[in-house]
DNA sequence: GTGAAAGCGCTAACAT
DNA sequence: ATGTTAGCGCTTTCAC
C-alpha cells in the first residue's frame, strides 16, 4: 500500500536498518550513505510509520491529559502548557473531557492504556485513587494536575490553594467583614478548611447556612450566591472557592451589588483568561495555570526519563490580586 | 513482558484469533468459548495492544483536532463538541496549536501522519492549501473547520459569517449610526466584505481609517478599538469581527462608553462562553462552536464510513442576539 | 465456529 | 559503518 522502509532501502541500494539509523539518528551513518537515504525518503515521500515503530520499541511519543470539562478557561490553559511542552520534545497529547465521572475517566483511560500512551496527567476525580495506583502497578508515568491526592505517594503539580485561601479570607476580615459566605466545589476541601480556620482563628463564629457546596458549573455559581444572599441577615461577604463558579456568581453579585449602598466584598479564585474578561472589584487568587500545565508535563518527562527528581509534590504560588476600578484590574500583584 | 493475547488464548484453552473475536466482535462465537476468554481476560488483567492492532489493521480510532489557539473560548467548545462526538465511538483525538504559522502546522501534520491518525481536523492557516492537496491525495481524510478555503473542493463545516455580518451592519443603519468602524482580523474576509457592500448598498461612504485589521487576540482588540476612537470625528458604532478580538475591544468600548453622554454602539461576533462572562448592551452573532465541532466530526465519520454525503459544505447559522442589560444576556434570538 | 499460518512495518541484537 | 536475522502483538486469510 503505502511506501516503507524497505522501498526507502532499495531505493537507496542500502539495508533497512540503515534507513532506520538515518531516521532515528540512532548510530552514525556515512556522509555519502546518509545522502542517498535521505534522497530516496524525499523521492517517494516516505513517512515512517509511528504504529510499527511503537510496537518494536515499545514507546509511543505520545502524552493524555485527562480533565473535568476543557471548557472552563482554567483547564484550557493548562492545557495550553501542556501542549507547548509536549510538542516542544516532538510528543504529540490526547485531551479527554471527564465530567468528574469515574466511569467516563475509567473508559478513557483504558482506551489510552491500549494505545500505549507513555505517560498521563490527570485531575483525577475523588474516587480516582484505586484507578490510579493500578495504573502506577502497571508501570504507567502519571502526574496528577492541581489537585491533592491521599492516600498516594503520586508526583502532584499544584498551587498552594489553602495558603491563598487563607490570604484571601483575612483580607476580608480585615475589611471589616463579619458575615462571610463560602461556596465552592466538593474538591475545594482545603480552601474550604482554611476559611473555616481562618474565622475560627479570628474568633467568628461561622453561620453554617453561609456555606455552600455544588457542582462545578457557571449556573451553580449563581444559584449558591443567590441561596446566600437570599439568608437573613444576609453575608457581607462572599467567597468564591472555585474559578468556573465564579464566572455565573459574579454575575449574581453584580446585580446585587449594584441595588445596594453597601457592597458585598469579593474574594474569589479566579484566572488569568477569565481576569481579562470579566473582572469586578474584588481580591483574588490567579492561579497559575499555564504554568501548572508546563511543570506537570516536565516532572512527567523527567520521570519517563528516569531522572532524579526530589519530592513527589510542586507547589506554585497564586497571584493575589487587588482588583479596584470595573475593567481594569491592576497589573501588580499585591502585598502579602 | 505484558500480558498478550498470545498468554490469554493459552490460559482459555483457546486459539489466538478466537481471542481477537471475541475483543473485536467480529465473528460469531460459542457463548461457552466467549465466557471461558472473557474470564481469562478479566483474570489475567489483559489489555489488549492498539499498536499492533492498527499495524495490522491500518487503522487507529484515532483523530486530531488542529486549532490556531486552544486559549481561545471559540476554539475550546468546538473541542468539546468533537471530542463528545469522537468518544462516543470509541476514538481519541490528539490536540494541536498551530498558532497560525504555517510551519508550527507542517510540523504538526506530518508528527500526525506517522502517528497514522485515521482523519483530521483542522482550522488551516491562509496557506495551508497546497500542504490540504497533499493530504488528500495521500488519502488522509480531512475536514476544514470554520474557515473557508479557495481553490480546494474539500468539506467544510462554518457559520455563515456573511450573512450575519450583513444583519449585524443593517441593525447599525437602522438604529442610524453613520460612522460605523470596523475591526477584524486577516482572516475575516467574508465579513468585511460583508459590512462594506451593506454600508455600500445604504449609500454610505467609508472612511477608510475606520477599518483596521489585526492579528487575533485580546491585547491587539484593544488596541484596534484605541486607535478608531482616536480617529476626528469619532466613529458612532464599531463592528467587531472576531471573538478574540472581542474580549479586549469590549474593555477598551466600556471605559470609553462610560464617559460618553452618547454611547458607541456595538455589533459582534461572540461566542456563548465569553457571553456567559462580560456581555454589555450590544447585538452579537453568536456562533455555534460546540454544534461546528460535532458536525465535523460527524462528516470526518462519514467520510472514513465512505457514506454518501450531499455537498462539501454544511454551513450552520449564527444566533443573532441583541443584549439589553449589563450582565443578563436575553436569552431569545432577536428576530431578523 | 474455530485453528494454523502469514505478515503488517519497524527496531534491537548480533555479526561482520 | 553496515548488513542479517528475529520478532514486537495483533488481524487476516484460508482451511477445516
């Protein structure tokens, strides 16, 4: 059917494993041979095929990176990183969308796991942890994206989401506010846990009603700052823990805000793609994502390469922001 | 060293292309027999190998999606569209950025070629016909999307730019704007052809400063729009031709709007996820990215299927919307 | 309905 | 520095 390398070697009047050894520059090749091959390749349009190579060399140049939805900007721009990585060392990235459901992640992975991926990031949903230590048994690289991971001694890339949370939450504090709502994601237990901290160190005592936790979507975002805001008396502040319901609960607290002479404060765990869109008046943490994306692939590479590396967790730092005027949040990462 | 098909006919007591019957369904099999592989499969933890199936089989389940910036909302649910569609019949889909250099592309295609993907998908930059010929004689199964492409009867699944670009221009006439400016990038033809023969056939005049073309991103949409409203006298409306363009244009447009008496009006293409964002009062052609995603992807099926198709083009119509409030984005099309 | 044999296109191990 | 040989794990073809 197609041209191989065997047409390349007769064509060149050299044997196969020549044409191999020019291909893959895998040991040193005459000048003069070297020309001839690479003459019959350009001759007959030939293109290895990666499938044959794959199955003899068992390695496929080729990376997964399974996440909740790519739709959130969040992801997208992992994913950005990631590719920019991958691509740069010539590997190639599947994308899968898991929806947080253990059965879509599962089928994914044993589609990836029969196409010999060499490695895998992943945000692992929270019943992943059997799936993925079965998939370590099996000798598969995987690196799990911007989420904790217990029970499992897994390389992690992540920023420090309670110290940020924490930062963020005494900010509102300091602000004077004294009613302070949380909603976040079920997977945001530890922003969760350092606003609580936070108050408790504080002395607030915490109105359990204030606290609320849904799925990750913008019409969730909403509808849980709608739920708050709708409780008497109704919070002076708002948390936001998760990036894609701050998209539909900022929106919310516009309108709110706008029908009241006292605003209500903003903290919120926000990125950079929805910062340049949509920004209100508020504190944030930016995650780093396209940076998350990059480090995950490069501890995933430097594993597959068998090289040292020290800790099985990197933890990177969000951006606080000081977000003042409507459109223009403010370039400089604030203080503390 | 892995568990092959080889070690699961031994253990069923069965032969090898029993096991490959049973795995690919693609004969009749004792029901015994079938449980007895089934079982041996589940015992032995068997996954079965894609490479070498594929080498031997000539195909890989496997698509590729190319794409000038994954970065880009637009971009991002047209993956989720052609990723839910591929799933759904067991393929995956490798993830490429070409960022519009043709050479980041070309390098891209051929990794995909020797990765032997089985179609592709492909948002081409303006040269990109010669390298879409090759693939096609090569019999790579292709489908353009969202772009147009001259010289080249190839399929092509898109929005009907044009035409929502003419409903986007009368709507300015007809709430008598005059001096309306035009931003867009290189690639918009259709739509800047669409706004000059509109205002053309009211009988207005362009000013050609009004009309400024720009790489696409959120940076240079600001700029663009700086540079209009720079102009004396001022245009009273600005139509801005690309989503990406949009984020930055709508920023630049609220800081200017809010010190106006008499706002400058605005038309733009926009997608739904930066409407559910930042959507000030203005008429959007919202294009159906998630429904172009899955449409091509459906054609590519079609095509590798070597169904019967009408056509090389399906063309999918934009939403026209007008949006009255600041962050509450009527959710009924407008009429006309 | 099931088995035996061949071979997809390449790389790895060895020989020279 | 290059050639010979074997075989990666599977599907296909052809028997029976």
């Amino acid at each position: 059917m197609a041209v191989t390398m065997k047409d390349v070697a007769e064509h060149a009047g050299v044997s196969l494993p020549t044409v191999s050894r020019v291909i893959n520059d895998t040991s040193y090749v005459n000048a003069e041979t070297r020309a001839k091959v690479l003459a019959a390749i350009e001759e007959l349009q030939y293109v290895p095929n990666q499938m044959a190579a794959s199955l003899r060399s068992n390695n496929t140049k080729t990376l997964a990176l399974l996440v909740p939805d790519i739709a959130s900007s969040f992801w997208t721009t992992v994913l950005r990183g990631v590719e920019d990585e991958a691509m740069a060392r010539g590997y190639h990235v599947f994308l899968g969308n898991t929806d947080d459901d253990p059965a879509k992640e599962a089928r994914y992975i044993d589609g990836l796991v029969r196409r010999r991926i060499d490695g895998l990031l992943i945000a692992p949903t929270a019943k992943s942890v059997p799936l993925l230590r079965r998939l370590r048994q099996q000798g598969m690289g995987c690196v799990v994206v911007h989420r904790p991971v217990s029970g499992l001694e897994i390389d992690t890339v992540r920023s420090d989401a309670y110290a940020s949370a924490v930062i963020l939450t005494q900010h509102l504090l300091a602000a004077g506010c004294r009613r302070i709502a949380f909603i976040g994601g079920e997977i945001e237990q530890g922003r969760l846990r350092a606003y609580r901290e936070t108050l408790a160190a504080a002395g607030q005592v915490l109105d359990p009603a204030l606290v609320r936790i849904g799925p990750l979507s913008e019409q969730v975002g909403e509808q849980l700052v709608n739920t708050v805001l709708a409780r008497n008396p109704p919070p002076d502040a708002i948390f936001i823990g998760n990036n894609r319901l701050a998209t539909g609960a900022l929106h919310a607290l516009g309108r709110a805000n706008a029908q009241r002479s006292e605003p209500i404060a903003i903290a919120a765990f926000y990125d950079s793609a929805a910062l340049s869109v949509y920004a209100p008046p508020m504190i944030a943490a930016i995650q780093p994502a396209y940076e998350i994306g990059r480090y995950s692939t490069r501890r995933l590479f430097d594993r597959l390469a068998n090289k040292p590396v020290d800790g099985h967790e990197i933890i990177l730092s969000n951006r606080i922001m000081i977000v003042s005027g409507a459109h223009t949040p403010s370039l400089e990462p604030a203080a503390g």
